[in-house]
C-alpha cells in the first residue's frame, strides 16, 4: 500500500496561444501514476520554494492567466498530486515571464488626414 502517489517523471509545459494581443498561458503536465484525487500547482519568484499552491483539482491543466502575476517578473511554477493518503513531491520548476501587454504609445506629431 502506497503512502502517498509519488510523481513519476513529470512533464510541465507551458502553453502560449497568441491573438492578436492577447495571450494566454497554460500549464500543462503528463498525469501522475496510482490513485490521485487532485493536484496543487505551486508558483511563485524563486526556483527554490515557489510557495504559493493553488488546487487545481482533478485535471492535468491550468491556465495560469487569473493567478495575480506581474509583467516582466520570472515567476516559477510547479506541479504535485494528492490523495487521501498524502500529497507527492512536486516536480522540477518551469519559468515563465509574463510580457508586458501595455499598448504602445502612438508616435509623437503623427496627423491623420
């Protein structure tokens, strides 16, 4: 009888999908093995101890675009299962650095005719 599922070799992947100007990203990661009820993804600014979990459920994506991230700042994001027996390891860290979605200015002394 397992303690906890361990993570097997996890996958994290991120997924951008552009349109127009606006983005989207997506984690992505391959599901663990044995019984597994949920996962938490883990994200924050140090590779170390990204520390803040969110409970994503029973899925083996989330798109990260509610989470309260800063443009320009290298947050890190990992990925561990849970079931009734405990919670796994989470997985290697993957960077992201969400971009700066200001609209640019218009160009100084430009005249529509």
């Amino acid at each position: 009888m397992k303690i906890y599922t361990k993570m097997n070799i996890m996958t994290l992947i991120l997924v951008f999908t552009a349109i127009s100007v606006v983005s989207a990203a997506t984690l992505v990661w391959d599901p663990s093995s044995g019984t597994v009820d949920g996962y938490n993804v883990y994200y924050g600014t140090s590779a170390t101890n990204p520390g803040t979990p969110v409970n994503v459920g029973d899925t083996t994506q989330y798109s990260i675009d509610s989470l309260p991230l800063s443009e320009n700042v290298q947050y890190y994001f990992c990925v561990s299962a849970y079931n009734t027996a405990g919670e796994s390891d989470p997985c290697a860290p993957v960077a992201y650095t969400p971009a700066d979605t200001t609209p640019p200015t218009p160009p100084v002394g430009l005249v529509a005719e």
